[in-house]
C-alpha cells in the first residue's frame, strides 16, 4: 500500500530571486501598485493604502454605520453605477494585502518584518534606498537582499512574477 503524503512542499516553495527576472518582475509590481492606486481614487479612497502597525493593509469597507453625507454619496455612487470599479478596487485591494502578507522570513519575525517595512518604504512609498538603509541600520547587500527576497514573494503570490528567460509584453 502506497504511502499518502498530506501536502506537496513542492506547491509551497517560490521561486528565488535569482530565478527570476528581476527588473521584469519589479516593473510588474510597479504596474500593480498603480493600478491599485488608480482604483483607490477611482472610488474617492486616499490613494496611498493606510499602513498598520504591523505592516499590513487597513481594512477598506464601509461600516455599516454611516456618520456623514459623503459616506452616503459615497455608498449611493457604488450602487448606483460604480460597481464595477469597486468590484476591481477589492479585488485589487485583496491582491496587494495576500502580497504583504506572503512576505516572510521563517522563524526571524525581525527579518520578516524589515523585509516587509523595505517593500512598503521602497514600492508602495518611494522611500530613498539610502534613507531606509540609515533609518533601519543596514548595508547595501541586506537592503538589496530583503528587498529582492520581498519582491519575489510579493510577485509570486499575486502570480505577477517573471521568470528568467520568460518573455514579457
């Protein structure tokens, strides 16, 4: 009788940085976060992504509870009209909030958490290689390291990710 085995650690691992086309795989993460912003203005949201503490997306519904009239307009426009970009605005939004959250670094949640705070200063808020590096007290190959390792486990769980010698439109 064959042995089952539970899961395959084959479907887990991502691609290393090294195996992927770099520079084509950062450009896509450019176009996705600008597409993201674009529909965040689209349905009247603040165009950059409120971070958490822990450096993850805020939540971006609406209560059920409205306080004001532009929560009403707001809501009155998506119903009436909007809905479709709405619909592209969460499934965006819930694209770059599994992105954030796939970048990890097993069992070192400080490395875990530089890399993700590189990649929010770097890609979502145009942060200075430089000003990170003093700010976080690194050097340039942990920078560039962590913010590789991040890119490349950011692309591969949105599925944006481009392979070396792949071709690119």
């Amino acid at each position: 009788m064959e042995s089952e085995t539970l899961f395959n650690l084959a479907d887990y691992t991502i691609p290393a940085p090294n195996e992927l086309n770099m520079p084509a795989t950062k450009k896509q993460i450019q176009t996705f976060i600008a597409a993201y912003r674009s529909e965040r203005t689209n349905n009247g949201i603040r165009r950059e992504p409120a971070i958490t503490s822990t450096l993850s997306l805020s939540s971006s519904g609406f209560s059920n509870q409205f306080h004001s009239s532009t929560e009403q307009a707001a809501l009155y426009n998506l119903k009436h009209g909007l809905a479709n970009s709405w619909r592209k605005f969460q499934t965006l939004h819930n694209n770059m909030s599994r992105g954030l959250e796939s970048i990890d670094y097993p069992f070192d949640a400080d490395r875990r958490m530089r890399r993700k705070s590189i990649f929010i200063r770097k890609m979502l808020q145009g942060e200075s290689r430089i000003k990170t590096m003093r700010e976080l007290h690194i050097e340039k190959d942990t920078y560039n390291d962590d913010l590789n390792w991040a890119c490349a486990q950011f692309a591969y769980e949105i599925g944006i990710h481009v392979r070396k010698n792949a071709k690119t439109e």
